[in-house]
C-alpha cells in the first residue's frame, strides 16, 4: 500500500469506527463526566462564595460590635460626666445650704443674746432698786432708830399730809 | 528511574534486533532498509518476527466488496507464498490478489472496493478499545461517587479533559466552546493514544497513516463548516475591508484557505508520526548496513533517546492537532471574526 494514498479500508474503519467511539463516548463518558465537573467545580465555587459571605458577615458583626462599644463608651462618659456634675453641683448646694443655714443660727443666736441681756439688764435694774431701797431702809431705820429723828419725820408727814 | 527506562529500551532493542538480524542481515542494501517502508505503511498481515525460515505473523481478513461479485471474505494467508510469507501477483486467490507493495488487485481488473481489517484497522480497534475503556471507566467513577477528587481511570482521564475544555476548548472557541469538548476530548485522547502505543515495538504506524488523519481532518472540516456563523462566511465570501476589485483575487484564496487547513491538519500528523518511525527504523536499519557490534551499540542509543523524543512528539502532535482543530472551529464560530480590520 502507497504511503501517500488513503486505502478506502482504512477510511472506512477509521470514519465509523472514531465516530462509534464518539457517539458512544459522547453519550456515556463525557456527558455525565463534563456536568460531573461543572457540578463540582460549581460547589467548589459556592462554597469559596460562602465562606467570602461568612466572612463578610464576621467582618459586618465586628464592626457593628466596635460600634456599639464606642456608643456605649460614649453614653457611658456623657453618663459619668452628668454625675460629676450632678454630684459638683450637690456638693455646692448643699455648701450654700450649709453656709445659709449658719449664717441663720448666727442671726438667731445674736437675737438670743439681745433678748438675754435686755432681760439680764431689766434684772439688774431691779436688783439695783431693790438693793437701793433696802440700803435706803436700811439707812433710814439707822437714822430713824432714836425718838427725836421719829417725831421730826412724822412732823414732816404730818405736815405734808395736812398741806394735802 | 531513568536507569531502568535505559535498561528495558536497551534489552527491547536488543531483542527486536535479534528477531530481524537473521532476515535483513544477509539480503543487498535494498533488503536492508526495505523493513523500514514495510513498517510505516499498512499491510494485510500483521507481522511480528522472523526466526531463520519461519515467519511470526497474523493472517488478518481481506474483505472485498464489488458490484458484480457482492461482499467476500479471504484470508490474507490465500494470497502469500506459505513459505517466505510474500505477497504477489502469482498468488492470485478467487480472482485477486495482493502484489508486492501490499496492494490489493483485481484479475480482471474491473472495479472493486476493498474493506479490509488491515494491520492499521487492527491498531485502530486497539486504540478504540483503549480509549473507550479508559474513558468509561472515568465516567462510571463520577456515576459511582458523584463530585468528588477522582481516582484510579478518573484521575488519568480527568486532567486530560480538564486540559482540553479549558485550555484547548475555552482559550481558542470562546463563549459557545462547551458543543465542541466532547469532540475535541475524543480527537485528543485518540490521537494521542494513537501516537503512544504505535511507538510501541511491533505496534503499526496508526496515526502515521494518511487515510486515519484524512477522516480525522475531515470531521474537523465538517464540524467547523457546519457550524460556520454569518460574520465566518462573509469572511470568506465578503471580506470585510477589501476593496472590491481585490475581492476577486482574496475570495478565491479564502476558499482554498478553506482546504487548506483541514490538509495542513492531515499531512501534520502524518508526517510527524511516520518521520517518526522511520527515523527509529532508520537508526535500526544502520546496525544491519554496517553489520558493526559498535554501530548497533551507537544506533541503539540513539534509537532509545529518539523514542523519548517520539513520547514527546506523540503529545505535542496530539495537543496540536486538537489545539488546529479548536482554533478552526473558534474562527467558524466567533460572533466577530478576529481579521475584521484587515
């Protein structure tokens, strides 16, 4: 057989025997074998997908948590300031209170003080009188003590008691 | 590993030069080299060896069909001396006959065409049941299992059909490739296995044959014309940016370039294949010329190293036969043809 000439036999088995193996492997091989891969390649892919969401969804979560730290570290310093100033401002109320208050015992003490020496003054006054009418009792009943000194006064009382 | 590859190649050369020294050692030059041509080309018997007279050989059946006489069955032995196993014009059987180059005759000479199971049509079987076997198996581990790592056939085939869809299909037919891998898998793969096992001492030149890369070619041509788009066959008929007078002369050429490629596929393989083994044979062929120990050592080697070389021509013949045979099809299908600005 020439090297350069196709023998119609050869042709013959070649184009039905390749296309026999084609149909055959088209059919039974390359078909079930072909959606085999697509299948797996596509769980492949979905399964990097889904872990790119997971880890998405970490990442969101993460963030939202820091955020929500940092609000509540936030509302936590405004709390804590309003305290401090809550607790200032008690503190100098309660000063002025204080302050006031004592300024009030003082006003009420020096109106105490008046009222007791005023009261104090009256007694000694009374006292200075009646010691005072007792010296002067006690003087008279001295210079009254002979009979002449009792006449001339009852002569002077008489007298007056007659002018009356 | 390399030690043990250099071994066996050595022992199988060895022993092939043993087998074919007594017949080729003592005939002229002619005789010498003959075996080479013999080998390359097709023939009705399949021939193994040759100790001293006796000739290892299988028959193989000639079928004939003709208009006058219908289909007949022969065995190739009927047209062969049983003695020196040689066909010729002086065995006629039944009104044929097998002449000296292997070929098949009438008596009468009236027309005929012949169906032969030639030494090829046997090799071409072998490859298809390999392939086949191979391929099946593969698919019935994804029927077994389902999506999952491959194993065993699986493993060897899938790497393979990985290659060739996303590669050889996806890279050179673009968006509609997913039509065309089943075919361009099955090209692959026989031609590949093709190439490999005829490198195998013995085996025949298969894919070095013209008539199997001829229907390979042609089916490519088919399914690349078949599937042509609009923008393909205004390519050719209306190329896009030629003036018209010119038409005249590119149109003419765009429709060779239409034939052109299916034979550039075909004389390819072929030629890369048979140069192949006759560069082997060749190399073989210088032991008995020289009838020297130290050039059949020398040949010997060199015959071991261009068989690695053949094992890596095997697949690149292959991946370009198929990768020829994507880019043709990607060009009958691509929604812009990529010459539109010529």
């Amino acid at each position: 057989m020439d090297l350069i000439t196709p023998g119609t036999g050869l042709i013959f088995w070649q184009l039905f025997g390749f296309l026999g193996l084609l149909f055959i492997l088209i059919k039974f091989a390359w078909k079930p074998m072909l959606a085999a891969l697509d299948e797996r390649e596509s769980s492949i892919e979905n399964a990097l997908k889904s872990a790119e969401t997971a880890r998405n969804e970490m990442a969101n979560l993460k963030a939202e948590n820091e955020k929500l730290l940092t609000e509540a570290r936030l509302e936590r310093d405004i709390i804590l300031k309003k305290a401090q100033d809550a607790s200032v401002k008690m503190i100098d109320e309660a000063k002025e209170d204080a302050i006031k208050a004592g300024a009030q015992m003082i006003a009420n003490a020096k109106a105490v003080i008046e009222t007791e020496k005023k009261a104090a003054l009256a007694d000694i006054k009374t006292q200075v009188a009646s010691l005072s009418l007792e010296i002067t009792e006690k003087l008279l009943r001295k210079n009254l003590s002979d009979d002449k000194a009792q006449k001339e006064l009852v002569d002077g009382f008489l007298n007056e008691l007659k002018l009356n | 590993m390399t030690r043990k590859i250099l071994v066996i190649s050595l022992l199988i050369s060895a022993f092939l030069l043993g087998f074919t020294s007594n017949t080729y050692a003592a005939g002229g030059e002619e005789d010498k080299t003959s075996f080479i041509m013999h080998h390359v080309k097709d023939s009705h018997e399949w021939h193994f060896a040759t100790f001293g007279h006796t000739h290892v050989t299988l028959p193989l059946p000639v079928i004939v069909y003709s208009g006058d006489r219908g289909l007949e069955f022969f065995s190739s032995t009927n047209f062969q001396n049983h003695e020196t196993h040689l066909f010729g014009e002086e065995y006629a059987h039944e009104g044929y006959f097998i002449d000296e180059h292997d070929h098949l005759g009438r008596v009468d000479e009236s027309s005929f065409v012949e169906f032969s199971i030639t030494k090829n049509v046997i090799m071409l079987f072998i490859v298809l049941i390999v392939v086949g076997w191979l391929a099946l198996s593969a698919a019935s581990f994804y029927k077994k299992n389902g999506a999952v790592a491959p194993k065993g056939a699986a493993a060897i085939i899938e790497p393979i059909v990985i290659f060739v869809r996303d590669d050889i299909a996806k890279n050179s037919i673009g968006p509609q490739y997913k039509r065309f891998v089943p075919y361009l898998i099955t090209l692959f793969l026989f031609v590949w296995f093709g190439n490999l096992l005829g490198l195998i001492p013995g085996a025949a030149n298969m894919t070095g044959n013209i008539a199997v890369t001829l229907v390979l070619a042609v089916l490519t041509f088919i399914i690349t014309n078949v599937n042509g788009n609009k923008a393909y066959w205004k390519h050719v008929f209306m190329t896009p940016g030629v003036p018209p007078l010119m038409l005249l002369i590119i149109v003419p050429v765009e429709i060779i370039g239409l034939f052109t490629k299916p034979f550039a596929l075909m004389v390819r393989l072929f030629v890369a294949i048979t140069a192949g083994h006759i560069v082997i044979l060749g190399f073989i062929a210088l032991a008995f010329i020289f009838e020297s120990y130290t050039i059949g050592i020398a040949s010997t080697l060199m015959v071991t190293f261009i068989n690695l070389i053949e094992l890596l021509v095997a697949t690149i013949q292959a991946y370009v036969f198929t990768l020829f045979s994507a880019m043709y099809i990607g060009s009958a299908v691509a929604e812009h043809a990529h010459d539109d600005h010529h």
